[in-house]
C-alpha cells in the first residue's frame, strides 16, 4: 500500500502577463520546483522503451484536446487507451479559467511529470501558475475515470504571493466564512442535475467587521460519484482547516487525485 503524504510549500512567482482584449491571461515561460507537486506512483514500471514513448505520446497531445474540447470544462480525459501499454491520461484545471491558461499550466507541467516518473506506470503532478491558475495533471495504465483514490494530497501555502491586506486575521471568522461557504458549494457542486462535466463550484463574498473580500471554489472530478466526491471535499476541509485557517492564512489551496478546494482574499472570477 502506498503512503499518503501531504507537502507544504510557500510559493513566490514570477509571471509575465499578456494582455488579450479585456481578458488577463497568465504565461510563464517555464516552473520553478516551488510551483510543482509531483508524485510518482510505486507499484511497477514501464518495462520497455515503445511503452515510455506511447506514454509520452499521450501527454504530448493533452494540451490540444483543451483547446479543442467543446464546451471547455477545464476536465479531460484521452479518448482511449493507446496500445499497447493501454496509458490513460487526464487533466483537471478550474473550470472558471481560460482554456489557453489551463492549456499553458498542463504544457508547463509535463516536462516536470515525464522527468521525476521517467519509467513509472502512473504518476501525478499539480502545477500552481497564480494564486488563480493551477492545473493537474495524471497519467495510469488503467482506467482512472470512475476510481477513487487518495495516495497522495498536498496543500499550498501562498503566504509570499500576495502581501496580505491586513496583518490580524480573525481566525474564527475566517472559519466561519470558510465553512459556510464550504457547505453550499458542496451541495451545488453535488447538485442532481448538475453539468456532469463541471462539478465545480465557486462563490464571492464578505465576511467580519471589516467586510473582508473572500473567495471560495471547490472541485471534483466529475467521474467519480457523488459520495466519493462530498468524501474527497471534506477530506480537503480538514487539511485546510489544519494548514491554512488554524496558521490565520489568506489562501490555501488543497489538492488530491480526486478534488481540489480553495479559499483566498484575492481572486477575481474569471482568468
């Protein structure tokens, strides 16, 4: 059985930022070992070289199945096992954020995968363009869609990202906000009709005497069921409540194989 392990980074990014119309969309020209979390999986290898390069065939193409994904979910799965290693890939990026920026973190992102897991028959890597853009990005040779797994979490601190606006932060109002926003996004991302390929859900508010400007979204992979979902999101809760509320923290974010959640002061709606 593989160890579940749970990494704490703090982040410091430095981005160029092209302008398109009205809309910002964020570049990097390449990531630093702060903004990735990458895991490789621990139960085989690809044995041959013709299985290494179907496997980097695979993740070559993901980044054009974003842009020419219709409707843009900001989820993906390859079509198909590709023979003969039968390796699926797949892509999870907020669903409220730019195909090209969702494009540009899963490009950035596999060269780091393809490197840490050369040989490896499955493996993860979460990428962290902005305190709003972040991707992730997995590769088995089975069928990962309907599976709910949990052998690896990690959760990024931004302290360093954006000096926060006020120096005291209230930690029981700030775990009030957190959880009432946690509950009614957890019911909308779950809701029974839902967009099955969106179960993604994001909410702006204020909350305390000051009227701080609070952010919230939480995400799952649309696949697995509800109830794997509502377990992975509160899962999510407790590691955020651990290392971002408790700490006073103006965002964390939380990532797994199967969900994300994250709480800021800072995010606009759409990037």
């Amino acid at each position: 059985m593989e160890k579940k392990s749970v990494s704490s980074i703090f982040v410091v990014l430095l981005v160029q930022i092209i302008i398109h119309g009205d809309n910002n969309i964020i570049i990097v020209q390449s990531l630093k070992s702060s903004q990735i979390v990458v895991q490789c999986g621990k139960t085989g290898n690809l044995e041959y070289d013709a299985k290494v390069q179907y496997r980097d065939l695979m993740l070559q193409n993901l980044p054009g199945f974003i842009i020419s994904q219709r409707p843009y979910t900001g989820y993906l799965v390859s079509s198909d096992f590709y023979n003969p290693v039968r390796m699926q890939g797949l892509v999870l990026c907020p669903t409220n954020i730019k195909e090209q920026s969702c494009k540009d973190c899963v490009e950035k992102s596999i060269p780091h995968l393809k490197t840490t897991c050369p040989k490896n028959n499955k493996a993860v890597i979460w990428a962290i363009i902005s305190n709003s853009i972040y991707c992730m990005v997995r590769y088995a040779n089975y069928d990962m869609r309907q599976k709910y797994e949990d052998w690896v979490w990690a959760s990024k601190d931004y302290a360093d990202f954006i000096a926060p606006p006020e120096a005291n932060v209230n930690i029981v109002e700030l775990s009030k906000v957190v959880s009432d926003n946690f509950n009614k996004l957890v019911k909308e991302a779950t809701r029974t009709p839902n967009d099955h390929l969106r179960r993604f859900a994001s909410a702006n508010s204020t909350y305390g005497l000051s009227s701080r400007r609070f952010y919230m979204a939480v995400q799952c992979t649309p696949e697995i069921s509800i109830n794997d979902c509502i377990k992975c999101l509160n899962e999510a809760k407790l590691v955020a409540q651990e290392k971002g509320i408790n700490k006073a923290k103006m965002l964390c974010l939380v990532l797994s194989m199967n969900c994300n959640l994250k709480y800021d002061h800072y995010s606009e709606t759409v990037y």
